[in-house]
C-alpha cells in the first residue's frame, strides 16, 4: 500500500488548551514547567492521532507556542538586540518578540507581524540586524524528535527552508541575501549532522516561496544555498516540501538537484501535473503529492483524487508516491467528531484533520486497488459528493439577482472629491478627528453573557438590556475622553464575520471548529454551504440605539463581502466571483437600511482583502482583484453622497496594490501601520492616495500601552508625510482580544496626543 505523509498538524488542541495554557503562563497562573509539561502532553496527543491513523511520515517540531516562523528565526539566533536587552529567560524573550513586552525590565513593541501567503494565518517577522550571529541557540526541534521517539513515534522532523526564512525575513544589515546565506548554510549543515546523529530518516525542508514568481537573483541564491546543503556528506534524506501553489519557475532546475523527495501541492497547484508531464521526475525519488487539501473543510473527492495519481503514477515511471496533505492542516479545526449539533446532511460533507487523516488511509488503500470503483468506501464518497449541489443549497432568486447585476451597479456619484466636500459640511468634524476601528474588549462578563443567552439562562429581553447597558457605558467612555466619532463597540458580536453569517441564509455554524490565526488568537470560520441571502436587518436596532446616546456621529459597522467570504470556509461548487456577489448583495441591503435610518457614518470592513490575492501577480487582476474591488463598491454605490463610507484593512502588505485599493472608493480607509513602523505612510504618499486615511497608530495585538509622547512622536510622523486634513487616527484593529485597562490607558493617551497637536497647529 502507498506511504502516507502529513506536511503538519494542528497544534492548539481540540478545545484551544494551547491558547488556555499560554495565556494562563502570561497572566502568572500557570508556572513555566507546567506550561512545558502540559504542551508535552498535546503533542504527545498529536502523534498518537495520526501514528493510529496509518501516517508513515509522522511530522515533529511543527509544534510552536506562537509561531513556527518565529520559532525558526530563535533557533537560528535571529534575536535583535532590543530584546536580548531585557535580560529575560529564554522563552519570556521569545513571547517578547511575538507580542512586545512593558515591564520592569524594560519596554519593547514585538516585531512585525504578516499574513502566511494566501491564508488567515499570521507569522512573525524576524529583523536580521547588521550585527546578527546566525549560530543555533537552542535544541527545540531535537528534543521533539527524541521525544517522539520516547513515545515509540518515528518522526519526519520539520523546519522552515534557509531560502523562504531568508526572504520573508526583514534585512535590515548591511549584507546581500547571498552574503547572509553564506553565514546561515553552516547552521543549517549543522541542523542536518545533529539530525544524522539521532539517525532521523528524512528531513522536511518547507520552501513555500518558490510558489511566488522567482527572479534570476531569486534562482541563483536558491542554487548557492542548496547545492552546499545537499553536499554535506552526513544528512538524513531531505524532503524538499512546496505549498499553496506551483513550482513553473523552477521546476526545471529543482529536479536536478540531489533532493530525495519533493512535496508538490496538487490542490492549488495544478500545473504541477504538467510541469511533470513536460519535464518529467526523476527515477529513484519520492513524489510527496499534495492531494488531499490541507485548507478547507470538505470531503475529498476520491474519483478525482485517484484519477489524479494514477495519471502522475503513469509520467513519473519508477517513482516512489507518498499520499500527502497539500499543505499543513494547521488551516483546518481537529475533527469533526466535535460537531454533536450539526444535522448529518451538513457533516457528511466535512472533513477536518482527524477526518483528512483517514482519506489519506483510504485513498493509499484504493489506488493500488483494481476493483476500486466497486469499493463501498469510494462508492460511499461519491454519493456524498453528487448531493454537494443539491436544491436544499440553492436559492434562484440570489442568482437571477447577481445574474442582472449591471456597470453601473457598482459605481458610486458624484465623484470622491465631491463627497469629500458635501461630508464635511455635514459632520462638521476637526482636525485629525479620532475614532477606532469598532469592537471593544469582549470581556469575560461578554463572554458570560452570550453563553448565558444561548443557553437559555437569559430570555432575549434580558440579553438585550445587558448589551444595551454595556452600549451605553462604552458610549459615555468615549464621549468622556472626546473621541470624535463613536462605534457602539459590538458587544453583541461573537466574531466578525461569525455574527453575520448567522443571520445570513447560507451558512452552517461549528461549535468547536476552531482554527490557529496567530499565537493564541483563534477563529472558528462559517462554512458557507448554500447560496446567501439576508433574512432581515442584521445590526440596524442596536447601532440606532447606540447614536440616540450620543449628538456625536456613530459609526454604523458591518464586515465586508470580501472578507465575509474570505474569512469563510468557502464552497468548491461555486465561483469565488459569484459567492462574492451574492454576499455584496445581502451587505448592501443593511447598508442601505443604516442609511435610512440615519447613520451618517458606514463602515464596512475588509481586513481580508488581500488575503486571497493569487501567489502570481499575473493571476492578481483576472482571478481576484478585477471581481473583489467590484464587489466592495457594489455594497456602497447606491448611498448618498453625504453618507461616509469607510473601510479597515489589517495585517497585510498593500504597497502593491495600493492603486487597487483606491478603486474601492471609500472615503475613509483605516490600515494597520504602527506595527510595521508606518512603512505604509510613505508607500500612500508617493503614490498620491486621495482617500482619507487612518494608519493605526499603535499595536492592538500586543498589551502594552503606548504613552502620550509616543504617539504624539507617531501622528507628528504621519502628519509630515500627509496633509493632516486628509488624516484620522485610530488604533491598528479592533480592541477586542485587549483587556479593559489597557484599552482605556491607550485610549485616553491616543486622544491626548491629538489635543496636544491640535493646540500647536
């Protein structure tokens, strides 16, 4: 039968223990040992799953606190001295760099942080200083692999590749990549020796940059790394693993390299097959083949799954296939086995890790069968399949509408300049006026609240009365500390994107599907399983009664399409295009509806929208931006031009479409900024930005507060690049995952530090 392989696993538990113990280690409930001991204990978990599960290549050090990418730049002594300053322990000093630290060891904002290619997931990014001594400092991946073995688990140890860790990192030296590399390759020889040592079969070398578009530099420092690599004389075999795309530029050279396996995505992918049908792999290797998607939530579809090895077993001959996962399923929630709720028409179509682990087992166990098609496990896949499409999903109604959507749909009048001047005289607003992005910190009382409710231990009247209160307390604290435009700070949302689709028609809701999105920030995404629809006003009443405490404007905040869909686990039956449009409608409708009721202010969220731009900028306009754009105006373009539409994007690089954002026309447009040192103010002035703008003036993912003078420092930055009329300030995101004392101190210096500018101009 086949060999199996797993490229990663989830790592923060079935019931976010991960994200409970961390967060408990930082709040001083939970000692360092414990906080080890119990991480042990999961990981040990983990390994047991997928060894009873039939993995042959069992992945080890996968596992991370916060993050692997962080993980790899500790690892490699890639720790700016900032940090080695504080004079902390080991792993206080890795926390530090992910999340910042105040305290009495000193006061340091933690290091940037991005989105992981194409997903909702958030790395780390590590700063390589000038004076930078790549050496190993630490033995994490060793240890996990011994631990493992004292498990009786035979691991494929993993690591983050020197070329992608190279090139996502931030250089900040006085040295070329290839000088770096020369510096870092004895390191990573090392790795291997250590790895030899233990006599560890395999090595996975993740490298998801050469799915990206590779320049000839790009090329000839892949070459110079690898070809010292691959002659170190004592190494375990190397599994070179892609991802999340195709390998069309290099390809041709990659399989001429002594490599001992490649790991190519076939999900995403899809010109890998031709790639090998053109250039062909070469004899004596292992094809680690990506078949089973390591990102989304559906069952595998067998027939075409094993069509596609069957044809890859014809072109590569001798070639040894491993049935793999086409990227980690750290981008999938553990098992759906969690789902007690869920009506069995909805979870026969799901699969999450645990439930990815068997298709692998089932399909090695079906390829190398000759009556598989007789098979009653394939049997019973197909039949699931062929209901995927059924009319319980589809609405005609929705289609007809997107179907008659016409140019001017999605165009808004009169122009920006003049709206910009009908709002002001409207709002009357002052110089730099201040605001945040819209939810505040959703406290353990929130929290509370919203089980109680659901549960039933509260009637809907009495669940009201509670938000109303905490409504009208964060709208006197807001009017008290004189921030300009208000938000009624969500109180009565669980999720973004969650709250809404549970009033949209389409959606299925998980109780446990929780997925990693950073450190110990976790998401459980809607899954939308049918065509979507708005059943009645989603937010209208609450927003209402949040502007009746207030002369001041309020914002009226809704998600996106973009990122509603995005942020979703998205349909396969279905264009990414036409979801859009459908979820556009439905946002319009309560944009319309806000209007109407008086609301002057709309904000309409699309922190996602760069998140599934294609790897290719040739592909960006064709298959994502041309229709995304679209579908962000289509929500906005029948509003009066008195109404101001703003939007919020977050944790993501936008100097590259920067033109393509300004194609939304909003009026307002909130970025994050302050953790990337507002690299992003410099990018909107020389590419002359018209829209209003709010770069966020500091960090929300991190519990430090920002001091008065800081933030005076960071708007007087702003306000030297961009004229201060066309300025808002706000923090980076919403507040939130913040705690209430934080939020208030932040806050009240944000609104000072304005004051003080305000006086002196």
């Amino acid at each position: 039968m086949k060999q199996i392989s797993v490229v990663g696993y989830p790592r923060v538990g079935q019931d976010r223990e991960l994200k409970k113990w961390t967060e408990s280690y930082f709040a001083g409930q939970l000692s360092q040992e414990e906080l080890l001991s119990l991480a042990a204990k999961l990981r040990q978990i983990h390994w047991l799953s997928q060894r009873q599960s039939g993995v042959n290549y069992i992945p080890s050090n996968d596992f991370s606190f916060y993050d692997i990418f962080l993980d790899t730049a500790f690892l490699l002594n890639v720790i700016p001295q900032r940090y080695r300053s504080l004079d902390l322990g080991a792993l206080d000093t890795y926390f530090a760099m992910a999340k910042g630290y105040q305290g009495a060891n000193g006061d340091v904002k933690a290091l940037p942080m991005k989105k992981w290619f194409n997903t909702n997931y958030h790395y780390i990014v590590p700063e390589i200083e000038s004076d930078v001594e790549f050496k190993l400092n630490g033995t994490k991946p060793f240890d996990e692999y011994n631990e493992a073995l004292r498990d009786n688990n035979l691991t494929k140890p993993v690591l983050i590749g020197p070329f992608t860790f190279l090139k996502l990192s931030e250089n900040q030296s006085d040295k070329t990549l290839g000088e770096l590399a020369e510096k870092l390759v004895p390191v990573y020889q090392d790795i291997l020796r250590k790895f030899a040592d233990l006599k560890a079969e395999i090595l996975q070398l993740d490298e998801p940059l050469l799915v990206t578009d590779l320049t000839e530099e790009d090329l000839t420092l892949f070459d110079e790394i690898y070809k010292k690599l691959l002659a170190e004389k004592s190494r375990p075999k190397i599994l070179l693993q892609s991802y999340f795309g195709d390998l069309r530029d290099i390809y041709e050279q990659l399989i001429s390299y002594d490599f001992d396996a490649i790991g190519l995505d076939f999900i995403e992918g899809k010109e890998n097959l031709r790639l090998i049908e053109r250039y062909g792999f070469p004899a004596g290797k292992q094809l680690f083949a990506g078949v089973v998607n390591g990102k989304n939530i559906w069952i595998n579809n067998y027939e075409e799954t094993l069509n596609l090895i069957h044809r890859l077993a014809t072109v590569t001959g001798s070639a040894d296939i491993v049935i793999s996962t086409s990227c980690s399923l750290l981008h999938v929630p553990y098992t759906v086995k969690n789902e007690t709720g869920l009506d069995e028409k909805y979870l026969a179509h799901l699969a999450f890790a645990e439930e990815k682990l068997s298709e692998l087992a089932e399909i090695a166990r079906l390829v190398d069968s000759r009556d598989y098609r007789s098979d009653s496990s394939y049997l019973a896949n197909r039949a699931i399949i062929s209901k995927k499409s059924g009319e319980d999903f589809r609405r005609e109604d929705v289609r007809r509408k997107v179907a008659l959507l016409e140019e001017k749909d999605f165009v808004r009048t009169p122009s920006f300049e003049e709206r910009r001047e009908l709002q002001k005289k409207v709002l009357q607003l002052p110089l730099l006026p201040t605001t945040t992005i819209g939810s505040f910190p959703q406290t353990t009382e929130i929290k509370k609240l919203r089980s109680l409710y659901k549960k039933g231990e509260l009637n809907t009247d009495e669940y009201a009365s509670a938000i109303k209160e905490k409504i009208a307390e964060v709208v006197k604290f807001q009017e008290s500390i004189g921030l300009d435009v208000l938000v009624h700070g969500e109180y009565e949302r669980n999720d973004m994107v969650e709250y809404f689709g549970e009033k949209l028609a389409g959606f299925v809701f998980t109780k446990k599907a929780w997925v990693q999105s950073y450190g110990t920030r976790c998401v459980k995404p809607p899954i939308i399983f049918g065509d979507v629809k708005r059943l009645e006003p989603m937010t209208v009443d609450l927003i209402l009664y949040a502007q009746s405490l207030t002369t001041k404007p309020l914002k009226g905040m809704l998600t996106g399409p973009i990122t509603i869909l995005n942020w979703s686990f998205g349909r396969e039956d279905l264009s990414g295009k036409e979801v859009a449009y459908q979820i556009a409608l439905a946002i319009k409708e309560e944009v319309e509806d806000l209007e109407k009721a008086g609301i002057k202010i709309i904000q309409i969220d699309e922190a996602a929208l760069r998140e599934k731009l294609p790897l290719r900028k040739s592909d960006w306009h064709v298959e994502y931006l041309d229709w995304a754009i679209r579908a962000f105006r289509l929500v906005h373009s029948d509003l009066k031009p008195e109404t101001q539409v703003h939007t919020h994007m977050c944790y993501s690089e936008f100097e590259d479409i920067i033109k393509d954002i300004e194609e939304m026309d909003a009026d307002v447009i909130t970025f994050e900024a302050a953790r990337s040192e507002l690299s992003l103010i410099d990018v909107l002035s020389a590419n002359n930005f018209k829209t209003e703008v709010g770069p966020g003036v500091y960090d929300v993912h991190s519990p430090r507060v920002p001091s008065v003078e800081e933030l005076e420092t960071i708007i007087r930055k702003i306000i030297d690049r961009l004229e201060s009329d066309r300025v808002w300030i706000n923090p980076d995101c919403g507040l939130k995952t913040r705690g209430e004392k934080e939020t208030t101190e932040s806050l009240k210096n944000m609104t000072e530090a304005v004051r003080l500018i305000r006086q002196h101009s």
